[in-house]
C-alpha cells in the first residue's frame, strides 16, 4: 500500500471515528448522569439527518439554515423523550428504564416510517464537499477533512460546558451524586434535561454529517451507527466523555483500516465492532478510561 | 424563623418522625440530640426537602416549605451540610465551593462570602485546587461547612458535623459554629456529641424513636438528670 492510500484510508477512519466519537459522547454523558443506557439515541441521530433534508428539499431552507435548525429541533426531541420514557421512571428500577428505551428506539423508527416513509431517499449533497481535491499523489474529499474539523470544534464546545461553566459543574457533580447536589440547589431535573439535549444536538451534528458522507436516509440508519457508538463509549469507558472521543476515533479508525488492509473480510466489518464489545466486556470492562472500580472503605 | 408543627414521616415503612414540633428562633443556635435512629437527619432531610413529610407543616418565616423542591429550599434560604460531609471527590474544593454557590447569581456576594470562608478555613484556600477526595476528614468537613456557607443561608443546618474527627478538631468544629453564628447565622445542629452541643445550644430538643422527649435551653438540658445519664454518661 502506497502512502498516498495510506493517508486517504487515515482521512477516512478520522471521518468515521469523528461520526461515533459524537454520538457516544451523548451515551456516556447520559449514562454518567443516570446510569441509563439511553438505546433510543441512534434513532436521535436519524431524525437529525432527516430534519435538515426536510428543511433543505421541503422548506427550501439555505443549508446553513437547515443545519442549525435540524440540530434544535432534534435536541428538543431528545429532551422530550427523557421527558415522556426516561424521567416518571427515574425512581424505578434501572431495567425498567432500560426497557422503555428500547420502546423508544422502535417506536421512533416505526414514526419515521410513518412521517419520512420507509423508501430509502437520496441526498442531494453540496457539490464541494464531494469535489475531489488532489494533493500530490493524495485524493482527498473535502468532506473527509471537513467532517473531522467540525467534530472537533463540537467537542471543544463540550468540554469547555461541561469543565468551565455552572452548568457542567451541575452535570459533573449529579454524575456522582445527584441528593448532595440537590441539598445544594442544583435543579437536577433541568441540567437532566440540558444532558439529554446537548447529547442530542451532537448525534444530531453526527447524523447530518453521517448522511453527506453515506448520502442516504432510511428510519433504520440510526441502527448500526447507534451500536457503533455505544460499542465506543464501553471501550472508552462508559461515563467518561474523552473516553468516548477516544473509543470513536479508534473504532472508526480500526474499521477502515481492517477493510483496506483485509478486503476479502470487507463482509465482516460491522461484525468486528461487536467482536470488540465482548473483548473490551471480557478483559477491561470499565474500558480504556473508565472509573476504577474501587471498594469504598 | 423555623418552625415545626407535628411533623410526620415515613421512610419505606417505617414510621421515622411521629409527630415533632420545634421551634429555631433567628440568629440562635438550636441543637437536636438523641441516639442513632431517633430521627435527627429525618427531621434535617425533611426540612431540606430530600424527603417527604406525611403530615404536619414545616414553615420558614410563616411561608409553607414542606412542599418545594429542594433546590427551592436553598433558595428560599435554608443550606445543610449533611452526615457524612458528602463532598464531591472528583470535583477540587473550589468546584465544591462553587456548587454551593449554585443557586445564587450573585457574583459580588459569592466572592464575598469565598473570602469569608477562606478566613474561616484557611486551609482551604492553600488546597483550593485539590481534588475534593484528597482531603483529610477534617479538612473535608470544613468543606462541607464552607460549601453550605456558599449559599448564603439565613438558616445554616450541619447534621453530625463532629462524626468521625479526632477530639481536638471536635473543638475546632464547635468553635466555629459559634463564629459562624456570631455573623449572624442562624444554626439548626444535629449531634451525638450532645455535651458539646448543649453547651453552645440556646435552646435543645432531646429526640427518641421519632418523638420529641424533652427540650429546653442548652444549659437546662446539660444539667437535667435523665440527659446527664441518657447521653453525658452520667
């Protein structure tokens, strides 16, 4: 393999792992507030994608417009879904939880069927995106270097909310402890609810990015994309945020490697992601940055 | 400021608080004394509002606050630092300041009231940007005073402030109750040291198995015979 194809399968499993990265930072903030694996949030990344193609082809909205708009609407919707399924439950048993997020997660499907219908739709994508650009003996699309690039910005954004504003220090500290936090005057149930929108906001960022680099829109693409990123936020370490930027990277970045260096298990692609999850879940199952499990003496 | 009338609680079952009433009158040091179990934190917990009372009311200035939410308790002036210090390991000790602060959006008055802290503590100022969990337990219960202080509370209530500390800081935690409440800070305090807690109560509630058994000024009950053997050791 010659090192221009080298850098062009590194551009993209950056692009890949960048598209896991933000949709398993929603799944291990939520976890790490709640202990919820929240199963319906691969089906928050597909409405994201859908919304923004409604807008761009419906509404005739500047993408720019339809962006911005899709990544409300949807954090809204996931803050609806922890409204209605998550927050009457929070007293109950963590599987009825469970349950009902896989509920969510097919009745979200079923309502995309309904609403979008299930005929897969084509994207319509901005034409420099896709215009190859080459440099020396490297094809690159824009879309490989652009996609990396926002991801991270997103990131950035993240990390200073939750590190550097009143906010963030109300999610970090119900993470751990949510009656100290309350007997502090944290409101629990609205930084619950801005967890569930900013996590909701980044699938919907990943969706649309997901959908102009694989430019099609189906109710079930949320599916694998959505176990991908939950397979990365173990392998991360479930409840750590650079845990799940780093588990994305490396998954989506294995991914692409193991089909440009193995063509011929090119089938096997997706079944290497869950060969993963039971690896991670037999030898380190609090993942690469994942809180030790300590006796508390 | 505070007052109780027949209080009632149910924890999963159990009957915890049958019936108490009392009275914290503003800028006094009241003190609720009695064994494990007798329903000292129930009575804090339902105060602060992370449990709900059967029956009975709890009001702050004559405003019903049985029914708010807790982070609405702090707003309406009422902070606890509660058993077992519960400071937050993984955040340093100014974050754990800070989240006292949370409810406030006053900047002047939370910088004026870290310095107050820091003078009072000064030793948490030196580890400000120490992990929480790195602290002794001493040092963590001052964190656990000051980040109650943070909110700026009109009513400041310290459940078991002494648990766990060694005698000679047990000095020092009771020395600065007074300060604090000579800034004018009214002070509901649960204890088990009950010698040291009556002798800078104004006034004391003896509890027992849910029921309020005896009360009185700090003085009375340290010289009243059934408390010196009940809880004095003779």
């Amino acid at each position: 393999m010659s090192l221009a194809m080298f850098v062009q399968h590194l551009l993209n499993g950056l692009t890949l792992g960048s598209l896991y990265a933000l949709i398993a930072i929603g799944y291990t903030m939520v976890y790490g507030i709640l202990r919820l694996i929240n199963f319906a949030h691969g089906e928050i990344f597909m409405l994201g994608a859908y919304f923004v193609f409604w807008g761009v082809t419906l509404f005739r909205l500047p993408w720019f417009i339809a962006v911005i708009g899709a990544i409300v609407v949807t954090s809204f919707a996931g803050i609806i879904v922890d409204r209605v399924a998550y927050k009457p439950l929070r007293n109950a048993p963590r599987i009825s939880a469970l349950i009902s997020a896989i509920g969510v997660s097919f009745f979200l499907q079923n309502f995309a069927i309904v609403v979008f219908s299930a005929i897969p739709r084509e994207v319509q994508r901005p034409a420099w995106l896709v215009k190859v650009i080459i440099v020396g003996k490297v094809r690159i699309l824009p879309l490989t270097l652009v996609v990396p690039a926002l991801s991270f910005v997103l990131m950035m954004g993240l990390l200073y909310v939750v590190y550097k504003t009143k906010p963030g220090l109300g999610m970090r500290a119900i993470s751990r402890d949510i009656e100290t936090s309350r007997l502090m005057g944290v409101p629990v149930n609205r930084i619950i609810a801005l967890t569930f929108g900013m996590g909701s906001a980044l699938a919907a960022a990943s969706g649309i990015m997901w959908a102009l680099r694989y430019p099609q829109l189906q109710p079930v693409m949320g599916v694998i994309p959505g176990f991908k990123a939950f397979i990365a936020a173990v392998f991360g370490g479930i409840g750590s945020i650079q845990g799940a930027v780093i588990g994305g990277l490396i998954l989506g970045l294995m991914e692409i490697m193991i089909v440009a260096f193995m063509p011929s298990l090119a089938g096997f692609r997706d079944a290497f992601a869950f060969i993963l999850l039971i690896i991670i879940l037999l030898i380190m199952p609090t993942g690469l940055m994942g809180e030790k499990l300590e006796d508390k003496v | 400021m505070l007052s109780i009338k027949d209080l009632h609680v149910h924890y999963g079952g159990i009957h915890a608080i049958k019936g108490i009433s009392l009275e914290v009158p503003r800028g006094k040091v009241v003190t609720l004394i009695g064994a494990n179990g007798a329903g000292k934190s129930s009575t804090l917990r339902a105060i602060a509002g992370i449990v709900k009372k059967s029956s009975g009311s709890i009001e702050l200035e004559g405003r019903e606050i049985s029914g708010l939410a807790p982070e609405d308790i702090v707003k309406s002036g009422i902070m606890m630092a509660p058993e077992g210090r519960k400071i937050l390991p993984h955040l340093t000790v100014l974050e754990n300041l800070m989240l006292g602060a949370f409810s406030r959006n006053d900047p002047g008055g939370i910088d004026r009231d870290l310095a107050w802290v820091y003078e009072l503590f000064p030793r948490l100022k030196e580890r400000a940007w120490q992990k929480g969990g790195t602290l002794s337990g001493g040092e963590q219960q001052m964190l656990a005073v000051g980040r109650a202080l943070m909110g700026s509370p009109s009513l400041l209530m310290l459940d078991e402030p002494s648990l766990g500390l060694a005698p000679i800081l047990v000095k020092d935690v009771f020395d600065i109750i007074q300060a604090i409440n000579n800034e004018g800070k009214t002070v509901l305090l649960v204890e088990q040291n009950a010698y040291a807690a009556l002798k800078i109560a104004d006034a004391a509630y003896v509890l027992e198995v849910g029921r309020i058994v005896l009360s009185g000024t700090g003085k009375q009950l340290l010289n009243d015979p059934k408390v010196r053997e009940a809880y004095l050791g003779g």
